[in-house]
C-alpha cells in the first residue's frame, strides 16, 4: 500500500473533468497525485505521516493554467523597476506618475513604465514625445502600452534604441507628425524589437531578483502553468536570458512551469527552434513551439478586419496584415512539418480567417497531425469561421478579461451588429472547438479569476454589460476548464496536468470559497488559500 504525503479534503472538488464540484479528497505522493475519491474513501491512503488539510465548502480544483502571457515582459511590469500606468485616466495623470517615479528612482538609467491604455483615457489623442521630454528630460523614458503593440517613448529613448523616421519595418511602424519629425510613437512588434531591446534589459542579478517576485505572485494566484508568448528571436540575447531561466529552474526557482514559444512569422527553416527546443526541455521550463503576430489590436485601428472600421471607413486594419498569406501559409507548413505546434496572434477577424487557412493549408500539404495550432484572442470572429476550429483542430485561446478591459471599444470601433460576434466564447465552445484561457499579462494582471467572471457575466468593471449583449456566455464549469485542462491542452501537457485524476502532476489550488456557489459577482475577488505545484506548497495563506 502506498500512502500519501498530503491529504486535501473538502465539500467541493472540481476535478475539471466533470462538470460539478463533489465532496471528498485527494491524496498526494511525492509530486503526483495519487487518488481523487468522493467521500471518505480517501482515509485509506493516510498513515501516521501523511499531512492532512481538512477545509470545509472551500473549493480545491487543479492548478491554475495561464495559456497566454508574456513571462518576461509580464515579471519586469510586475516589478519595482517600473512605472505602473494602469490606473492613470489622461496623459497629464500619466505623466505626473512619471515624474513622480523619476524623481524616486535617480539610480535607474531608464525610466520604465507600462500600463496607459487609449481606452482608460476617453480615446484622447495618443501622446507624443514632448510631454516626455519634459517629464525625463535626462534619461531615456520608455512607456508601454498596455495593448503590448505599442510604445511612447522621449527624444532620449528615440536616439538610445537607434529609431529614425525615414525607417521601414517589415511589420509595424515608426510614428511620424506633420514635421517629418518622429512623434515618440512605435506600432506593432517588429518596430518595436529596438525599444524592447532596451526597455527589457537587465544585469543577471536583476533578472533574477526579478523573476523571484514574479514566482512568488503567481503562487499566490493559483497559477502553476503559464506561457512565454513573446516570439523571441534565436539569437544571443535571448538566448542569455533563457540561459538564466534554465538555471533557475533547474534550481528549484521557478514554481509554475513555463512554456516558451518563440519567433516563427516570415521563416520556413526552423532549425535554430529545434536546437533550443532540445536544449531548453525541462519540466519547468521548456521551449513547446512557435508564435507570431499577424495583426494588431483595435484600439489603435491595426486589427484586421473584413469590413471597415464603424469609426473609420477609410480603413480595414492600419499597416496590416503582418504578413501575406503565401507567406503565412509557408511558415505554418515548414513549422507543422517540423513538428513544431503554431500560435498566431489574431485579434480581429480578418486575421482569424488568414490563420484558419494557413493553418488548412498545412494539413493539406503535410496531412492530418496531433500538434496542438492555435489562434491567440478571437477578439471578433466571422461566424463562417467559427465550425473551423473544430474542422481544423485550431485551439480558441482566449482572454476573458480583455472583454471589460476596452470599456465598449469594439462598438465603437466595429458597431453593433458585427459585434454580435465579439468574444464568442459560447458559439465557439457549442461548434466543438477546445478553448484555453489566459490573461495576456502585462496586458491585464495575472490573477485569472477577473477572466473567469467575464466570460460567464460579460460585466464590465462597474456591473453594467460589457459590449453587445449578444449571449457569448460560459458556464462556470466551462470557463474553469479552459483555464485547466483546456490551457493544459494548448501547452501539449493535458496528459501531465489540468485535471485532478490519478497519475497527473499534483498541481492543485484551494480557494477562499466555493465559486459554485457564492454569487456570481463575487467569482472576479476569488483568492488561493493554498497552492500545490508538483506536490511541494509554494503559497500558504
């Protein structure tokens, strides 16, 4: 008879497999978990050793599995070294922070700041360089948006990072005013590579420092899974900062796993994938396939769209697509062949159907394959295209947050009838698609239970709804499970982890209350009292 090092016992399991929480427990050894029985079968597995933890209508359900966020990005956002912008409404609120940030940190080189986002400042103008360079007038200032696609920077930052304004970029732009003059904005992932460059460049004993906090946060959120979508290149930079994550993983550092995935638009020889594939392979943090941008993001009118814009007719998408679609199709088929899984970022709805098709396309040509493709937002679908997923085996990874997050943008943007379709959790899920949640963090914080709430409510942040009132609602059950199992799936892993059953990895969460149970409004302030990864505690409330 084995026993167990851990026993959990509660009220409410949701195992993620069935649809309803059941009273009963689960019993850990070593890091696996070793049986999930309803009621007291599981005293069985107890010796004079095993540590129990009786809870009472607290809910334990598998770790946390965050399909979709920037790990570096997401930890430097998170930590003291930056300027958090989130809460300001106007660029003149923003650049007090700023100054105010300056001002108290004399000993950084760059001022760094992340978070304004055109919505929460009423769709004012979008700044420009001269309000930074009066703020910082001494160092370069780099400022993130929130949306991640695009970046206000100062005259300093502009001549640090190498920008001018005669520059073309294969993908994205350098902004430009009337003067011929650079106006301190950067669009889209490719332009803004200089700035990142910069922006995200820290000595060894910083990144660490960095990535410490950033472990412990996600422990405290339940989160034991997440992703690295930032598309990093495969040359010695990035390869340095992997080297760092390798090592503390390799440490015992890393208390969520992480899951890399890396550049792959405009390429058909993924050779120096496949080599940091085979040398970044560990259970804690491995390289699990490829990533791309295709379009942009509403706010900034650089999503593809099929039609215009309700706001502006004069365009269906600024500066996009970010690729064509011979070329697109290309990189699909060399990457499935290679037996590398394919993530595209498609926020609107022309960019969806790009990717569907190049995602056919490989199967046509490299034949019917168990790698796991996905599309990153589906912020807005076609309907036509909604069958697709499941036809194709393309994942919806999606983020339910990013709903309240714009604050109605998309009716402005796309107008009410095409928003009908906009975060089409529901006609997604009922067409058979697998659907994996995450957060996008930076873009919005990493806590997964906001997400969660918006995508069974669609309630923006004040209780009033958010977008059309189109019925794209999930079922509790359903929303766990995309961010269970179902980001589980999207990683490769969902025989690993995502459930609670015999034999999986014991990543498990215990929660502050039942959210089957308490009022839906209350699901967003949901806490982990207790989080599980690999059978070691790494949060404790």
């Amino acid at each position: 008879m084995i026993y167990a090092d851990k026993i959990l016992k509660s009220n409410a399991i949701f195992d993620s497999v069935s649809d309803e929480p059941f009273a009963g427990g689960i019993a850990i050894s070593g890091n696996r978990i070793l049986a999930v029985c309803k009621g007291d079968d599981i005293d069985q597995y107890a010796s004079d050793e095993t540590e129990i933890f009786e809870f009472q209508d607290e809910l334990i359900m598998p770790g946390l599995v965050d399909a979709h966020d920037h790990l570096w990005w997401g930890a430097v956002a998170d930590s003291s070294h930056v300027v958090n912008l989130t809460a300001s409404t106007s660029e003149e609120e923003a650049i007090e922070m700023i100054k105010k940030f300056a001002a108290e940190h004399p000993e950084e080189p760059r001022i760094r700041g992340f978070g304004w986002f055109p919505a929460t400042w009423n769709d004012a103008p979008l700044p420009t360089k001269e309000t930074l360079d009066k703020a910082v007038p001494d160092r370069p200032a780099y400022m993130n948006c929130a949306d991640a696609h695009t970046a206000w920077l100062n005259t300093k930052a502009l001549e640090e990072a190498g920008y001018r304004a005669d520059m073309v970029m294969e993908a994205g732009s350098v902004g430009v005013g009337s003067d011929g003059e650079m106006n301190g904005l950067i669009f889209e992932p490719d332009a803004l590579e200089l700035a990142w460059n910069k922006f995200y460049d820290f000595p060894d004993e910083q990144i660490e420092e960095i990535m410490d906090n950033f472990m412990a946060g996600l422990a405290k959120q339940g989160v034991t899974s997440l992703a690295e979508m930032s598309a990093d290149d495969y040359v010695p930079f990035f390869h340095h900062r992997y080297d760092i994550f390798k090592k503390m993983a390799s440490e015992g550092k890393f208390t969520s796993r992480v899951h890399a995935f890396t550049k792959f638009m405009r390429m058909t020889d993924f050779t120096d994938c496949l080599k940091w594939k085979e040398e970044f392979n560990s259970p804690f943090f491995k390289v699990s396939g490829v990533k791309g941008f295709l379009d942009g993001v509403t706010s900034t009118y650089t999503g593809l769209t099929l039609e215009p814009y309700e706001d502006r007719p004069d365009t269906c998408g600024v500066g996009v697509p970010l690729d064509n679609q011979e070329s697109l199709n290309a990189s699909v088929v060399a990457a499935n062949k290679a037996g590398l899984p394919v993530r595209i970022h498609c926020v609107s709805e022309g960019a969806v159907r790009m990717a569907l098709d190049a995602f056919e396309e490989s199967i046509n040509v490299n034949g019917k394959h168990d790698l796991v493709n996905a599309i990153e937002h589906i912020e807005i679908c076609d309907p036509a295209d909604i069958p697709r997923f499941r036809e194709l085996g393309v994942v919806a990874s999606m983020q339910g947050e990013h709903l309240p997050m714009e604050q109605n943008e998309k009716l402005v943007r796309m107008g009410e009838a095409r928003c009908r379709w906009e975060w089409p959790f529901k006609s997604l899920i009922e067409a058979g698609a697998s659907m994996a949640f995450g957060t996008d963090f930076p873009v919005v914080y990493y806590n997964q239970w906001p997400g969660i709430y918006a995508s069974i409510a669609r309630r923006n942040y004040d209780g009033t709804i958010a977008g059309a009132d189109n019925g794209e609602k999930l079922t509790l059950a359903q929303a766990l499970k995309a961010n269970t199992i179902g980001s589980a799936h999207v990683f490769s892993r969902d025989y690993e982890f995502g459930t609670l059953e015999e034999g999986k990895l014991a990543d498990v969460l215990v929660c502050n209350t039942n959210p089957f149970t308490c009022p839906e409004e209350k699901i967003k302030d949901v806490k982990s009292i207790l989080t599980i990864m690999d059978g070691k505690i790494t949060y404790e409330a």
